[in-house]
C-alpha cells in the first residue's frame, strides 16, 4: 500500500490575539514626500512598500488569500489517527475452499498494511478452524505474525491484536452468527475505535440488512458509524451460491469496499480494504495547540483552510455539528464554551480524507471567525 505523510499547519497571526488589529499610519501628515498620506515611499494607496496597489506586500497585484496578511508564525501540529477494530466473518461451508484459503494467504499481509500505517488496529476472526465437516482445506487459521500459527489445529489466538472465535459460519447467517457471537468478543473493541465489519461468502445473507443495523446498534450504539466491506458475489457467476445484494447494500450505505468473489483475485481486494481501513482512521479533528507564551487564544479568532492540489477552499465556521447539513462545508469546536478540539463537518472530512495524499490543512489563528454560508 502507498501511504503518504499529511501535512498539518498551523498558521498563527502575531500571536494568538494581535494579528489583523488596525493601527494608525505613523506617517498621517504625508512626510515621506508621496501623496498617499502612508510612509512607503510609494504612491499607490496602500502601505506595503510595493506599489501594485494591494496590501499584501508582495508585488504581484492580487491579495493570494482573505487572510494571508493574518500568517505570521508557523507551527506543527500531529495529525490524530483512530484506533480500528476488524471483524472478519469467513463462510467455511463447502463451496469456500478457496476463499477460505485467501483469507488465510492474506490477512498477515492486510495487517501489516494497517499496523504500517501507524494505527492501531485489532482484529476479531469468526470462523470455523478445524475444517468443515472434518475437510482439512476448509479452515481460517492465521500464521505469525498476526496469529499464533499453530495451525491448521490453533489455537491461533494472539491477543491484544488477534482472537479468533471458532464458529461454524453457514452460506448465509454471516449477519446472525456475528449478533450471537458479540458476547464471545466485544471485549475486545475499543470505544473510541474506527469499527469495521468483513464478511466473505459466495452466498447471500437470509437476515436483511435494516434488521442487522437495527439489532447492532441495539447491542452497541458505538456501531452506528460501522463500514462494511466484502469478498461477496456481485453477479450470478460459476463460484457464487448467490447474489450477495444484502452485503453489496451495506456496502454501499457504509462507504466500504466491495471485492468480487466471482473474479478470484483477492490480493487486491484486501490491499483496498486496507487502504479504505487506513484512509478512514485519520481523524477529521485535530488538537488546538497552546498559545504561544504571553499570549491569549481567542475562539472567535480562528479560521480555517484545505488546501487541495494548491487549490485551496476557505471553510467556515458552525456552532455545532447538527448545522452541518445546511452548509457546503463547515467546521466547529468540541465545546465552544471551552475549546479544545477543532472538528470538521462529515462532508468536508470526506472531502479531506478522498485527497489524503494531496491535503493540506491549515489553521489560521488571529482573524475574525467567518461563519459558514448557510444553503
């Protein structure tokens, strides 16, 4: 997987709180013999030693940003990345030989990807691991690093990172088996964690999708932002027992990554995933640093910007996240009252995170706040 460092910025503007105040112009009679009444020595108007009539002190003639004459001193600042818990639903019923192999070929490589990417990621495993029906090739075993080895036999548990639940997983109660099984394992999740759910069947599910959402979120209301993603089969094809419409669905609803069971190649799809996994653990908020010494943060002060391939779009603020949907993009703080945190709505995090590789985010501290344009 490519992964690429993002760059967060912070621009603070003469200190927290001194930045875009006015001053009066230390030569108001005019003294340095031009007629513009400032002391540039030009005679254009402004007071930025230039003379292509704008004030931001350059000579290009236009003003580059609303607040670039705010930036002043720049600072670093760590980009949060989510902790992500995995759960992984492998069908063992006679037809998945070789799924169930993939599964096995490739988890060790799919982690490493994530644990790369420096998150922090647990993965929970459900399926059988002795062999379906005493077949020695239909089995979810993992090798070290990930798993224990010990395979096929197990166990191969490797706690923190890696449990396996061996359960009999069917053609098509993927969706039961993981609600019956959610004592057996919830243990292990964090509640702070990016949640992920992977089923691989090359059949369809008998439980809907809308009962599962609503008997998951039931069971954990920490579920309600879950993604979906699936090896299932997207067309009537010689390996699929059936349509997989339930988990295509979900899918879709969730954001996840669709692979295709009926085209056999499943290294790249659990690159994809990985990537999906990666892209979304990089959190849309990010921590306000302390003011700079003898200054004082001012929450009305604070503006925001994204930076796309130098393309750079201005977001404006809203007083909390259920504004979101009346804006093209906004961003608020955890507690206004009291900030410490910096949010963006869910249509900008998108927007941000498509563009990871390309993204700059930066945070202008010293303007007046602009408020999100209401649609």
């Amino acid at each position: 997987m490519h992964w690429t460092r993002l760059l967060m910025v912070f621009v603070l503007a003469g200190g927290f709180a001194l930045a875009c105040e006015s001053t009066a112009d230390p030569d108001a009679s005019g003294t340095d013999g031009d007629s513009d009444g400032d002391s540039d020595g030009d005679s254009d108007g402004d007071s930025d030693g230039d003379s292509d009539g704008d004030s931001d002190g350059d000579s290009d003639g236009d003003t580059d940003s609303e607040f670039e004459e705010c930036a002043g001193i720049s600072e670093g600042a760590t980009n949060q990345i989510s902790p992500v818990d995995i759960i992984f639903l492998v069908d063992t019923s006679a037809s998945m030989m070789e799924e169930a192999l993939a599964v096995r070929t490739n988890l060790n490589a799919f982690s490493q990807q994530i644990i790369d990417a420096g998150i922090d990621v647990r993965i929970v495993m459900i399926g059988e691991r002795g062999g379906w029906l005493g077949n020695p090739m239909i089995y979810v075993c993992i090798e070290p690093p990930l798993g224990a080895g010990n395979c096929p036999a197990g166990p191969d548990t490797n706690l923190p990172t890696y449990l396996h639940i061996t359960e009999d997983v069917g053609s098509t109660d993927s969706l039961q088996v993981f609600l019956d099984t959610y004592d057996m394992w919830s243990m292990q999740l964090r509640s702070d964690s990016i949640r992920h759910i992977v089923v691989v069947s090359d059949d369809n599910s008998a439980m809907s999708g809308d009962d599962f959402q609503a008997a998951l979120t039931g069971l954990s209301p920490e579920f309600s932002d879950f993604i979906f993603h699936g090896i299932v089969s997207a067309t009537d094809c010689p390996p699929a027992a059936s349509v997989g419409q339930v988990y295509m669905d979900l899918i879709t609803e969730t954001g996840g990554v669709l692979g295709d069971l009926c085209l056999q190649q499943f290294a790249p799809v659990f690159d994809e995933i990985s990537q999906n996994v990666s892209q979304v653990a990089i959190a849309c908020s990010w921590l306000i640093p302390d003011p700079p010494e003898g200054e004082v943060f001012l929450p009305d002060m604070v503006n925001m910007e994204i930076s796309i391939d130098g393309d750079v779009t201005e977001i404006g603020y809203v007083d909390d996240p259920s504004m979101c949907d009346s804006v093209e993009h906004g961003w608020y703080y955890d507690d206004p009252a009291d900030p410490t945190e910096i949010f963006v709505c869910p249509q900008t995090c998108d927007m941000f995170q498509e563009a990871i590789d390309t993204a700059e985010v930066t945070i202008i501290f010293g303007c007046e706040t602009i408020p999100a344009e209401i649609e």
